[in-house]
C-alpha cells in the first residue's frame, strides 16, 4: 500500500506558481481521482492538490477579469451563471436598469457595485473604473 509519504516524495503538495505547476499537479491528479482503493494518506494528499487547484484556479480567474471592462466582467459572470439580461434586472433593481448598464448607458453606482459583488461572490473593487 502506497502511503502519504510515497506521493509526497515523489511531488510535493504546495503553492502552484505557474501554469507549468498547475498543469503538472493536474497530470498527477488524474492518477488518482475516480479511484477507490486510495490510502487514507493518498486521500489526504489528493485533498491538498485539490485545493492548491483551486486556488490557483481563483487567482488565475481574478487576474484575467481584472484586465476587462466592468462591463465585460458583468457580461462574463453573468454567461458563466448562465443569466439573462432579466436574470441580472432581478438582481439590480429591473430589467430596463440592467439593459442600460449593459449597453453603457449607464454608469455602476456604489448600491450596484454591492449588489454584483454580492451576486456574484467576488470583490467589488473588480466593477470600479480604472
């Protein structure tokens, strides 16, 4: 039986940096993942690789979105959700009030800031200008 210390030797879990990281650790999960005669230690072990995926993942996401536009990062999140312009209108207050800021008629106010970030689950700081 092949224990948390085996995996680990062999690849560390740790920090991704890079997308050679994030690529490698994806390689060495897919030893792993569906497999149901994993050690407790190798369970462990996938758990961590896992998470640093994750958070690579996240971190990778976030600097993409903030070279967009707040309109782009609406339009993004909202096709990511699978939303509608009045999906969105439910969110900011109706339909004709979504359609504007969608087509730049108009601007984001602070209450609509608040109301995508926390639609959205991201930081508001993503919709101000730059």
């Amino acid at each position: 039986m092949v224990d948390y210390d085996d995996p680990m030797k062999r690849s560390p879990a740790r920090r991704l940096s890079s997308r050679r990281d994030f690529e490698a650790t994806g390689a060495i999960l897919d030893g792993y993942i569906g497999r149901e005669d994993l050690t407790a230690g190798e369970r462990d072990y996938v758990a961590g690789l896992l998470r640093f995926v994750e958070d690579y993942d996240k971190e990778h996401a976030r600097l993409v979105l903030r070279r967009l536009s707040p309109i782009e990062i609406i339009k993004h999140l909202m096709e990511e959700n699978d939303m509608s312009t009045t999906d969105l209108g439910h969110v900011l207050g109706g339909r004709g009030l979504a359609s504007e800021v969608l087509n730049g008629n108009r601007g984001l106010s602070n209450a609509l800031i608040f109301k995508l970030a926390a639609r959205f689950d991201v930081d508001a700081g993503l919709f101000l200008e730059a």
